[in-house]
C-alpha cells in the first residue's frame, strides 16, 4: 500500500480497493502501527489493552473490556471503531433494554402492507455494548447469540450481519448491584478479556494536558478503511502455525482442565481463539508463522476470563479469583515445555 | 499435566524434604552394603557396627540441617566440622577439655595412622579389626558417605556419588586374590541404583547459585540408570582383568622391602608368612592329624641359594603339574635306610600362600582341590592361585630312620647334584668360617659337624632375641648380617639357620634353609584317635637342612628358647647311644610345645633374601601398579570431560551438514548453558531464554538473537521458507556465545563445567510436551 492510498484511506472511507488480497507483512505493519497510534492517542500508557483491542479486531473476535469506570474502557472502544471506517453503533445497557433494540424488530408498514424489518443496533461493524451486565439476561442473550451466529434470526428470516463484526463489551465488576453478570458460556464467546488499570502517574499528567481543551476522541479520523481491514484480517488469517505450536496450545490449554485451583477449564473455543489471537500477534511482531511467545503472550488474556476458579484458590489469592486464576496460568505456561524438535523427521 | 507440576510450592518442599531423606538413607545403605565386602579382610562385625554408627551420624547431621532448609555450603562445614571433631575425640586422649585438639592430639592421629597403616600392612587376612584398623576405616569411610551424600543429595550427582561404595566395594578385591562376593556386589549395586532413584526423584533440580525457580523436569533417570549400570558393570569387571592390583603391590608394610607376591607367585612365601609371624593375635592357620607319634616340620619354600651373598629361596622352575603322583625317592636316600610311612591328614585355615606346607620328604599328597605344581627337585609344591586357605589333603610321608652308623657314613662325599647347595659368595667374612671350623674341631665326620654346630647355638652362649638383631642393625641373612649375628650372639630363627647353614657350607657339607611352620601342639580334641595339632601363624620359622649323601636331607634345629626339641639323631649323644630303630625320625623333630607364645619368631630378615634387583623390580611393579591407578582414576575424571567434548566436536562438525542446523547449535548452546549451570526452564521460550541471558549474563546480543530466530524459522515456519543465516554465520555465533560463557565463568567455574559438564546427565526438552498431557 502506497502513502496515496492510505491517504485516500484516511479521506474517503468507500473508495479503497476491493480486493481482499494479502497484505505484505510491512503493509500489515503499516496499517496496524497507524491503528496503534490512534488508540495510543486517547488512552495513555495502555500499549498492551491497545495491542489486544488491535488484535481481538483483526482476529474477528470479539473483545470484553472490564475494569472499574473511568478508566477509559469505553474511549477504547470508541477510538477502536473510529480508528476503522466502518459502521459504528453503542449501545448502553440498561435494565430496561430489550432484545429487539439490539437485534432489530419488525414493523407492519401501513404503505406497503407488509412487514418491515427495522435494524437493530446491532447492525454494525463494530458494537460497543456499554455496561453490557447492566441488561437482563435476556437482552444479553440476544446479543451473544449475534456474536455467535453473526447473523439476525427474526420472524423466519436470517439477516447476516456484515463483516467484519466485533463487539466491544464493557463491564464494571465492581458495581455489582442490580446487575447480571455474564454467566460463564457467555464470557467464552469473547475473544480476550482486558483490564484497563489506572495509568501510571505520567500518563496520568499528560492526560490532564490533552483533554484540557477537547476530548481527543474528537480529532480520531478513521486510518484504515474496511477493505483494508478485511486485507487485514486475511492477511492474519494466512499466517502459518506449526504443529509442534499447535500442540503446545492444545497442551496448555488441556492443562487448565485439569489444574486443581480451576473449577472449570478452557473450552475448546479458547483454543481456537488462542491460535487466531497468536496469528495476528505473529503478525504485528512481523512474522509469517507463530511462535510459542505468541501463544505465551495472549494465554492470560483469551483464557482467563473462561476459567472458574475454585472458592478455595480465589479466597487464597491476594487479588481474588482473577488475579488466582492469571497467576496460575502463568505457571501452566512456565511448566509446559516448549516444543523444540531436534531433526526434521519428528 | 504431570502430577508433579501440579503440586502447590508447600508440596513440593515438603516432598524435596523427604526426597533428601531418602536419597541420604539410601546413601547409607549403599555405603553399609559395599562394607559388608570387606569382611573377608577384617574379621568380626564390631568394625561395621562402628562404622556405620559414625556414617549414620554424620548423614544424620546433613540430613537434618538439609531438612531445615540451610544452605548446602552450611550443611557440607557443619558435617565437616562434626567428622573433623569424632576424629579427634576418636584418637585424642590429649585433647583440651575433651575438645579443642592440641599438638599432641595432631601427633596422636599421625601415630595411630601409622599404626593402622602398620597394622594393615603385617596382618594376613582376614585380619583383625585392632583398635587402629577400626578407627582409619571409621574415620575414612565416614568422610566417603559425607561426600557420596553430599554428591547425590546435595548436587543431585547420583552417579557420581557411586564413588563412594565403589571405593568401599574395591577395597576386597583389591586387597584379596579371590572371586569379588556377588550378593555384596548386587547388593551394593541395588543401593547404589535406589541412591540414584531417590537422589533424582528430590525434586527440583541441582541447586542453583541464585534462587530462582529451579529446572522442572531437567532430571533423566534412564540416563543415570545407564550410566550407573555401566559403573557397575566396571566394578565387577576391573578387579577381574586386573589380577595383578592388589594391595601388596600398593603398600608398603614399613619394611620398605617388600615385593610384590601378586606378580612373583612362588618366589617368596615369607611375605605373606611373615606378616602372619607378627601378628599380635595369633590365628589358626592350619591343623593336622598324623600317624606319626610326634609333631611335624611342615615345610612351604627352601632357600638354598646363597652363591649372591644373601639366601634365595628356590624357585619352581623345573615345576611338573601336580595329578597324585609320587614324588619319587628322596634325593640321597640310599635304599638301605630303614623308612616307615606316616599318614598325615592337613586342614588348612587361614593361611594363604603359594606354598603347599609338607613334612618332608613327601612320597604323594591326595586329595588335594586345585592346580599345583610340584618341583620334583626340591619336593616343594606350588601353585598360581596363592590360595591354600579351606584345603583338605592326606599326605604320605616317609620318616626315616637310619642307624648311627650310616648317619656316621653318610656325607663323606658330595654328589654334582647337591654341589649347588655348597656355594658360597667370595666375600665371606672370615668369622663365619673360622668360627665353624674352631667349633667343628673336634669332629670326625660331617655328620659329627653338624651335631656339633647344632651344640654350639644351643649351648647357651645364644640367646633368643627378636628384637637384638634390629637393634644391632643385623637384621638379615645376607653374609655380614651373619657375621655380626655371630658376634652378637642374639637373634631369632633366621638367624640361626641362616648361620648354621652358612658354616655348615663352610665344612663342606651342603645345606639350605627351610621355611615353613613348626610342629605346633596337639589340641584338646583328637580325630580317629590320634592326636590334632594345631599350628597358629606365630609358628612361622625357619630351620636348617643338611645334606648327607646316603640319607638325604635332615633338618636341624639350632635356634634355642622355642621350646621344640632338637631331633634326636641331631643330639651329641644319639650316635653314642646307638640311635638304630629309635623313634628319631628326620620328620619328627619335636614334641608338641604347650605355650605357643614360647614360639614366637619372626621371619622379617627374610626379605632381606631378595636381591637388590628383585626390589627393585618390585618397586617398578609396585610404581607400575600405582601408575596404573592413577591412570584409572585419570580416565575416571576426564571421561565426562571427553564425552562432552567428542560431542560439541560432532554438532560443530555436523553444522555444516545438518538440516536443523540452528536447532543444533542451539541444542548445543543450550548444553553448554547446562555445563554452566545458567538457569534455564523447560517452559522457557526460547526469546524467554534470551531475554534472560541478554539481561543477567550478558552474551553477545546479535549472536544469540540470529541464532534464535534462525531456529524459530526452522522449527516453526512453515516448510520450505527462506533461509536465513548462512551455516558459517551460524557456527561463528554459535562459538562465540560458548566462548563467551566460558569467558565470564571464573576459572573454578569454567573446570567444574568442563570436568563434570551438567549436561551429560540432564535430559533434554522433550519433541513433544506428551508428558504433560493428561488422557
């Protein structure tokens, strides 16, 4: 991709190329840096929760922000879906959010004498599902099964959702009152669970100075458009992983099923999701083929929130059940021996 | 997901804890296990009690500090400190307070070292576990289980740690001719194994020098098991094709004369015969019944060689293999000498010698188990095994009788035959033959000669004196020694035969020194109702035996206060008395002695028989046996030093070649990590491993990273994707990252990695984690 084109990238959002060819891994890089920027622009300090909003978007998966409020949970998301000129819709829950304000419902027109669909929220690139616990079951329900399925069922008709589709879901967990948690099956249909944190006491300044005038989410222009995207998430996708770094996921992920501070272990799901995140990760770090550091890397970040610890782990921990179950993956990764074939034949 | 890997850090510990209790019993085991094989060399079970009270004490102690989590270094000062202070309490009567060591105290601990030293040296096994012998083995065998424990419990050394034992288990075979003891071999080795089992199943790995999360699963028990396997096998192996390795060729009884009986197997049986002289204690070594009334001479060797200056035992040269044969007549017995038969049944003990102990003359020995050899010159009967000790054999003698009047007759002329036994060196002192014939003087015939230089010892001008000659610095047999004997008038067995057969050569009458074992006395019980005697190791002694042509070979008894009786024709008065058809017998030469104490002689100037040329040759094999040892223990030390070196000489050779070449010489930088014990886990990546190399040990950043990568690529890359650095690329960087491992290893760090490199017995990260997976 030439300067120009990013140009036109940055001007017009329509006009890119249609083609959905592999991008060079310098082009990837080119792209995912201008993406970095953006994010890195409106929350300080966070390289890490960018990196993973980044790599949850090119990875089509869907991403779950949970943190105390005023952390810059939502601002992520936001500056994600600016950062992509695609369609953007926000969604804040509330206790009294149907299903049908999500999905869509259909409408008796009175000029055409039939019914109509009306879209949902739903209907966009990307979702930001704001205090997404907030709803009710319900109306959570209706949502996942959008993530799932990527598609709307209503009335016996199937409306498809157009891709590239993330949901960005917030979450307090510390305002628990009134409130439904995601139950388990439902936090394993996002990606990679992230926590924001307080910034460190800089980034916490320099904050101060930007927004003294403006939110800087204002001056967000989007940097790539969604054909480019698209090129992205191919490109990510062609990344090739071994099957010596297969087994190594399979094995750690078969690790925490049996590990006896965990309740419940990862799905299968968190696999998959695994190796997808790695690719991408692979590819930010500018390489055609995944190594155990990249499955290393995102372990805590896509399994952690599948995982159910036992009361006695999470009452022992410091930091409560999340913090007892990060650690003990970490362990799982430092004891599973990385895969290292000494001839070819193996 | 192994078991282990799920353990909580509390576990862990705990099972480090009791897996160090293990591997440090296990290590005692061992060590008691290979002290059974020393048995056959100590007699009793009090030594092994001691020993192990002193071993189980000092594990105890390094046990239990290890159990409180001290410091390895503590633990090996602590137990250190303990074994130095049972050493002094054990030798000290001069210490400070019971406590502090004074000089005295370091004099004592030299003294009794050489007491042991000596007391090992002079007895003949099995020896007795005395005070001295007790406290070396107590003490040395103490600090072989400290460094045993501390190699496989400590350092996680296991096979290394089978120095031990293997030390303890050499010491029987090395000492003893005989067959190594299997059951104590396997049962050591079942130690030895279990020390492995325990010692790799602590835990975590070796101990590090900082503490960081230690090496999981970094421990390879089919690969130790291989290696001790080959240990063992190499115990039971080397003593067999070493035959020759034994402890009389490494020590040295203080005489400073010995000579090796290992390599010389017949030539000089008083070796052996006079360490069993000296013996404090004396020991059983043989008894017999005989049909003759009174007790026997039984002889092992002659000497009769004496043309050098110094008295050469016979050497078996013209040997026949021995099958129950006659051994023909005795040579110079006329056919008119009236002879009787005499059944002698010997049950040896605890003698071990070349020589087969005979009355003489012999006609046929039956029964006898074994390969011997019989010098049909000398009548003497020999083997290569040296191994006399558990024989049965009948023996059927001939005791001759002759009349005063041949004994009157015999010896007038000396046969060529016998002519050797005439020799004398040229440089004779005077004194020898001038005393001979002024004492012969009066005497017609040789035999009256020889009755009369048997007077002149036993008229009381001698004296009986074990220790006047060492004294006098006389002890010998070599011509001067003799003459100085003569002037001195005190001495012991060699002594006088040595002179009297001597100035019986003088007087023309042919003669040689036989040695081997007095009568000995009869013991309370009898078998077939004759009489048992029992000889003990102190009746060791040496005779003279004279020529007379006509009758053979008689023996003498010059030297006095032993309480045996001359023989009767020996006697001034047995020709007087008319002496035919007396009982007198040059066999039976003494009735049994009551006090066996009366008899102790010492046989040392023996030694003295060999010539400058022997000891010599002696030394040179002895040096050449040291050598050998030290060439062992060489090869012992380096050989882990050589296989890691063979094997970076074959990756680095097969760079060039390999298809995974950065895999290679990443294993091989990885090994190398090993040797120098950089932390390092298998859940490591290898950017992980980077980072932490870059960080705290600070190798050449480009190197490792190019190299990294280089194996990333081959190992995760899809097939057939671009190369990366050239192979030289890779073999220089490879060479640099050891080089400078070693570079910044202090030089006893960078030894140890070389000598004993950790990688030799680590296993290596598995292709596939299947060890993790749970079905």
């Amino acid at each position: 991709m030439t300067p120009e084109s990013t140009a036109s990238a940055l001007t017009g959002t329509q006009n890119a190329p249609a083609s959905n060819a592999p991008l060079t891994l310098a082009e990837f890089d080119e792209f995912a840096g201008a993406i970095m920027a953006n994010l890195e622009s409106v929350i300080d300090g966070k390289t890490e929760a960018a990196t993973l909003a980044l790599i949850v978007l090119v990875a089509e998966g869907h991403l779950l922000v949970e943190d105390v409020p005023g952390v810059g949970k939502t601002t992520l998301a936001k500056a994600l879906a600016t950062s992509v000129g695609c369609s953007v819709a926000r969604i804040q829950f509330t206790p009294d959010l149907l299903p049908s304000d999500v999905t869509g419902v259909s409408i008796y027109n009175q000029v055409d004498h039939a019914f109509e669909f009306k879209r949902g929220a739903v209907f966009a690139n990307i979702v930001i599902a704001d205090e997404i616990n907030r709803a009710s079951p319900k109306t959570q329900s209706a949502l996942l099964e959008c993530m799932e399925e990527g598609q709307v069922s209503l009335d016996g008709t199937t409306h498809p959702l157009d891709r590239p589709f993330i949901v960005v879901a917030t979450q307090n967990p510390i305002e628990m009152e009134g409130t439904y948690a995601l139950p388990e099956a439902q936090r394993d249909r996002f990606m990679a669970r992230i926590s924001m944190g307080y910034p460190d006491a800089a980034a916490e300044l320099s904050m101060l100075h930007q927004r003294e005038l403006a939110s800087p989410l204002d001056k967000l222009t989007a940097v790539v458009d969604k054909q480019q995207l698209h090129a992205m998430i191919e490109t990510a996708r062609s990344v090739y992983v071994s099957r010596a770094v297969e087994s190594y996921v399979v094995s750690i992920v078969q690790a925490t099923r049996v590990h006896p501070e965990f309740r419940l272990g990862a799905s299968p799901r968190g696999t998959l999701h695994l190796v997808r995140a790695a690719k991408v990760l692979a590819a930010l770090n500018g390489r055609e083929f995944v190594v155990p550091d990249d499955v290393n890397e995102l372990v805590v970040p896509v399994l952690a929130h599948r995982i159910v610890a036992t009361r006695r782990a999470a009452s022992d921990s410091r930091g409560g059940g999340s913090q007892a179950i990060a650690d003990a993956l970490r362990a799982i990764v430092a004891s599973t021996p990385v895969p290292l074939n000494r001839s070819r034949s193996v | 997901m192994s078991a282990s890997r799920r353990r909580s850090a509390a576990q862990q510990r705990r099972e480090e804890k009791t897996g160090a209790w293990k591997s440090t019993l296990a290590v005692a085991v061992a060590i008691g296990a290979a002290l059974i094989g020393l048995t056959p060399l100590l007699q009793g079970f009090g030594w092994w009690f001691a020993t192990m009270a002193m071993v189980v004490l000092l594990l105890g102690v390094a046990a239990t500090l290890r159990g409180r989590g001290v410091p390895e270094v503590t633990v090996v000062a602590v137990t250190a400190i303990v074994w130095g202070g049972l050493v002094v309490v054990l030798y000290a009567g001069s210490t400070l307070w019971f406590l502090l060591p004074t000089l005295s105290t370091l004099t004592d601990i030299s003294g009794d070292l050489a007491d042991a030293r000596l007391s090992i040296a002079q007895q003949e096994v099995p020896a007795i576990a005395d005070g001295a012998i007790t406290q070396l083995i107590v003490m040395s065998v103490g600090l072989i289980a400290v460094i045993a424990d501390e190699l496989a419990t400590g350092l996680r050394t296991p096979v290394l740690s089978g120095i031990g034992p293997l030390a303890v288990l050499a010491i029987a075979p090395l000492v003893r001719k005989t067959e190594p003891n299997v059951a104590v071999y396997v049962l050591t080795a079942a130690a030895f194994l279990a020390v492995i089992w325990c010692s790799s199943r602590i835990g975590s790995g070796p101990p590090r020098l900082k503490t960081r999360p230690t090496v999981k699963g970094g421990r390879n028990p089919a690969l130790a098991f291989g290696i001790a396997a080959g240990a063992v096998a190499t115990m039971i192996v080397l003593p067999a094709i070493t035959p020759g390795l034994t402890a009389e060729s490494l020590a040295d009884d203080g005489s400073g004369n010995r000579f090796p009986s290992v390599y010389a197997t017949g030539i000089d049986p008083t070796i052996q015969l006079g360490r069993d002289l000296r013996r404090s204690d004396p020991v059983l070594s043989l008894t017999y019944t005989t049909t003759s009334t009174e007790g026997l001479y039984l002889k092992m060797v002659n000497l009769g060689d004496f043309s050098g200056g110094t008295w050469q035992p016979e050497l078996p040269l013209n040997a026949v293999g021995y099958d129950g044969q006659d051994f023909g007549t005795p040579p110079g017995l006329a056919p008119d000498v009236p002879v009787e038969e005499v059944a002698t049944t010997v049950s040896i003990a605890s003698l071990r010698s070349d020589w087969l102990p005979l009355p003489y003359p012999t006609k046929r020995v039956d029964e006898l188990a074994g390969t011997w050899l019989l010098t049909p010159t000398s009548f003497t009967v020999t083997d290569l095994q040296g191994d006399t000790r558990g024989l049965n054999y009948q023996v059927t003698g001939l005791a001759v009788n002759p009349t005063a009047g041949q004994l009157a007759e015999a010896g007038a002329v000396v046969p060529d035959a016998v002519h050797d036994y005439l020799a004398l060196p040229d440089d004779l002192p005077a004194v020898i033959s001038s005393t001979a014939s002024e004492v012969a003087s009066g005497a017609v015939t040789n035999y009256d000669r020889a009755v009369a230089l048997q007077e002149y010892f036993r008229s009381g001008q001698f004296r009986y004196s074990l220790a006047a000659p060492v004294s006098g610095g006389y002890d010998g047999d070599n011509a001067q020694m003799i003459a100085a004997f003569l002037e001195a008038k005190e001495g012991y067995c060699v002594h006088f035969a040595a002179a009297m057969a001597v100035m019986a050569r003088t007087l023309g009458i042919p003669s040689r020194i036989a040695v081997g074992y007095a009568p000995g006395q009869t013991a309370d019980g009898t078998t077939e109702g004759r009489p048992v005697f029992e000889v003990y190791t102190d009746q060791l002694h040496a005779w003279p035996e004279l020529y007379f042509d006509g009758i053979g070979w008689l023996p003498f008894e010059p030297t006095p206060g032993l309480d045996i009786t001359p023989p009767d024709y020996s006697l001034p008065d047995y020709a007087l008395a008319g002496g035919a058809g007396s009982s007198a017998s040059n066999q039976s030469t003494s009735t049994a002695t009551a006090d066996p104490n009366a008899q102790r002689d010492d046989q040392q100037n023996a030694f003295g028989s060999l010539t400058p040329e022997q000891i010599l040759m002696g030394q040179i094999r002895g040096w050449g046996t040291f050598a050998a040892v030290l060439g062992g223990i060489f090869v012992v030390v380096i050989a882990p030093w050589t296989v890691r070196w063979a094997r970076r000489r074959s990756r680095l050779r097969r760079l060039a070649t390999d298809e995974l070449p950065g895999t290679l010489a990443w294993t091989e930088f990885e090994d190398t990590l090993d040797d120098y014990r950089v932390q390092r886990s298998a859940g490591d990546t290898m950017f992980d491993l980077e980072r932490r190399l870059r960080d705290d040990v600070e190798l050449p950043e480009p190197a490792i990273d190019r190299l990294r990568r280089q194996v990333e690529y081959e190992q995760y890359a899809p097939p057939g994707s671009a190369d990366g650095p050239t192979r030289e690329r890779i073999r220089s960087d490879l060479v640099a990252l050891i080089s400078a491992l070693e570079g910044r290893a202090p030089t006893r760090e960078r030894y140890r990695a070389r000598l004993l490199p950790a990688s030799l017995w680590r296993r290596r990260r598995t292709a596939t984690p299947t060890g993790t997976l749970v079905p």
